[in-house]
C-alpha cells in the first residue's frame, strides 16, 4: 500500500526552541515512520514579513535545518527542502490566486492577527504578497499531493483556506488536487520562562535546542517563581512557579513530587532548585546538542542533504504542475 503523503515546514526567521520540540518536532519524527513527509523550509513565506531583511531569512535556513536535523528528522525518511528552490510551487500560487478573492484573504483569521501583530512592516496597508501567502501555502500543500498537513492551531485557518482553493480549483479544471487535512500536533503548547502563554524569540523567555549547557543555566536561573518566597523557608505555591512547569516536562516523576512537597512546606531554595532544573534540561537536550555538533562541522554534508531534499520534492512538484497545466489548457507544446 502506497504510504500517505505529509507535509509541513516552518519559516526560517530563527532558531528552533523547546516550544517547537515539543509542539512539532518531536512528532514529525514519530511520523517520518509512517508517511512519506515533506518538511520545507519556507523561506519565501519569511520574506512575506522580513522582504527588508534577506540577510535573516538566509542565515535561518541552515539554522532550522541543523534543528531539524539534531532532533533526528531522519534525511533518508524525510525529505526536508527549500520553499525557494521548486519554481513550480510559485507557478502554482500564480494560478491559484484567480480561485481566491482579497475579501477572503482579508477574513482569513490566521492572515488578520499577524497584519495586526505587524504593523511596524506594513503600516497602514499590508503587502500583495503578505495578504496572498494563504495562496502560497496552498501550492506548497498541493504541489506535493500532501493530505495530511501536522500544523498548530493557529494555522488552522490556512489548511481550510487551502481547502478552498482545492475544491474551486477541482470544479472548474477537473479533479486534480488532494483535498489536506490538518493534522493538530498532539503535542502541547510550552510557556515560556517568563510565564507568557508562549515562548517566542521577540519575546525573550525562550530556551534553544542549541543553547550551550551555560545559556541554558542562565536562563533557568532567571525564571518566574513564585514571588511571595523570598527565604528558604518561607512556604511557597509550585503552581505558580514556571520552575516547577518546567521540572515537570524535564524531570523524573520523584523529582516533581518532591520539588512540590519541599517547596510547599518550606524545605526547598528556589537557586537549589533551579540548578537541579537547568541540569537536567542540559542532559535532555545534550543528545540533539551532540548531534548538531556533528552537522555543524560538516556544513557541506548539510548542503547535500538540502539539495538532494530540493532536487527530490522538485521532481515531485514537477509532475502536479504537467497534470495541473493540462487540467487548465496550458500544455501547449506537450503531447
Ligand atoms: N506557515 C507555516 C509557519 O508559519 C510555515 C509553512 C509554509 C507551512 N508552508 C507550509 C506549514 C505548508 C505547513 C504546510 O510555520
Ligand atoms: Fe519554584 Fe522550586 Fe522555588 Fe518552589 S522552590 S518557588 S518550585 S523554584
């Protein structure tokens, strides 16, 4: 039976960090077993909102791919690739943005908060490109014949404005397209160390797949606890310390029940505490630290697997575009 086809990616405007390990990651291996997946690199949607700053967008390209890599994205499973360099993927989002009306785009939910969240880019107005990247998604989608789509919430609205377009599209030229499904990682959202519902690189309270065991420290050792506590022997409430969160997602099962019953009856220091947290997130992530070591000193095999990824989803692309210009009359010279 022909494996079912999985495609997701992320835009390369930084590293990757615990809140992507545990939201995405984490699952794509899982799944790499089981689909045949396509992991892109959306660098042409992160020129969407960073146009202005090409040097950030090429620099995280291989930043993501060593994240992807270190977490054990298998390059002989998955096909990891960049958005940029399969031509018919931009060929597609051409056609397809005669399917989609600018009312829509403007409605699309996922589209109105970031034009909110950017107003310092775009001003009053937003660009042609940043409103019709739904569109570009949607062939990123298609090109590949993907159905199912492992996407956060948030990104919910552009799989069902990718519907759209596939169901239009079919309507008119004929069945051609798959119909995706968003898959919803079942992973779970990662505060950040702040406590913020999210953890995001603008906002400062991130840990790194890549921070060396000392960042690591330093970060845990500025973490919200709970602020009532100020000597060790004061009675503290771990529920609301990001510290005990954290113990919870890296610590062994006696660990967190003592963190808990220690803090509450005033037998635990808060450093003490934190010094046990940053140890074993350092020993958790060494593992994928070790092995982007390992890709970072062999920046010409990470070239490899990059364009080896591209030239594969490329051949791939190619043969959706030939049945997508037949399907519109474009075939032309074709016989
Ligand atoms: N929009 C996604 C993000 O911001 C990245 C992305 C681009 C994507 N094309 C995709 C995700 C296709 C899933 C499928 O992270
Ligand atoms: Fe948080 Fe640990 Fe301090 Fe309790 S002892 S407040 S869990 S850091």
């Amino acid at each position: 039976m022909e494996k079912k086809i999985l495609l997701t990616g992320d835009r390369p405007t930084g590293r990757l960090h615990i809140g992507h390990y545990f939201g995405s990651l984490i699952n794509r291996v899982k799944l790499q077993e089981e689909y045949e997946s396509y992991i892109l690199v959306a660098d042409v949607q992160a020129l969407t909102d960073n146009f202005n700053n090409p040097e950030k967008v090429r620099k995280n390209v291989r930043e993501v791919v060593l994240d992807y890599l270190s977490v054990g994205i298998d390059p002989n499973k998955a096909t990891i690739y960049l958005q940029s360099m399969i031509p018919e993927v931009a060929e597609l989002t051409v056609f397809y943005s005669n399917l989609v009306t600018i009312a829509r785009l403007q409605r699309n939910p996922t589209v109105k908060t970031e034009i909110a969240q950017k107003k310092e880019i775009f001003g009053e107005s937003v660009t042609y490109g940043f409103l019709g990247y739904p569109v570009s998604q949607a062939a990123d989608i298609t090109a590949f014949d993907a159905t199912i789509v492992p996407v956060g919430e948030d990104q919910l609205p552009l799989i069902e404005q990718c519907r759209e377009i596939v169901r239009k599209f079919n309507s008119i030229y004929g069945d051609i397209l798959k119909e995706p499904e968003a898959y919803l990682s079942n992973g779970k959202r990662i505060k950040g160390l702040d406590g913020n519902e999210k953890m995001g690189k603008s906002l400062g309270n991130a840990i790194y797949l890549s921070d060396e065991p000392e960042e690591i420290t330093k970060k845990v050792m500025g973490a919200v606890t709970d602020p009532k506590r100020i000597k060790k022997d004061d009675k503290g409430n771990p529920d609301i310390c990001m510290v005990n969160y954290y113990h919870n997602l890296f610590s062994s099962k006696e660990e967190c029940n003592e963190v808990c019953s220690e803090c509450r009856e005033g037998k635990r220091g808060c450093v003490a505490c934190k010094k046990q947290l940053a140890n074993n997130i350092i020993e958790t992530l060494r593992p994928i630290r070790e092995k982007r070591k390992y890709y970072e000193e062999r920046p010409e095999l990470v070239d490899k697997i990059l364009i080896d990824g591209s030239n594969r989803a490329r051949e791939k692309a190619k043969e959706t575009i030939k049945k997508v210009k037949k399907a519109m009359k474009l075939d032309y010279f074709e016989n």
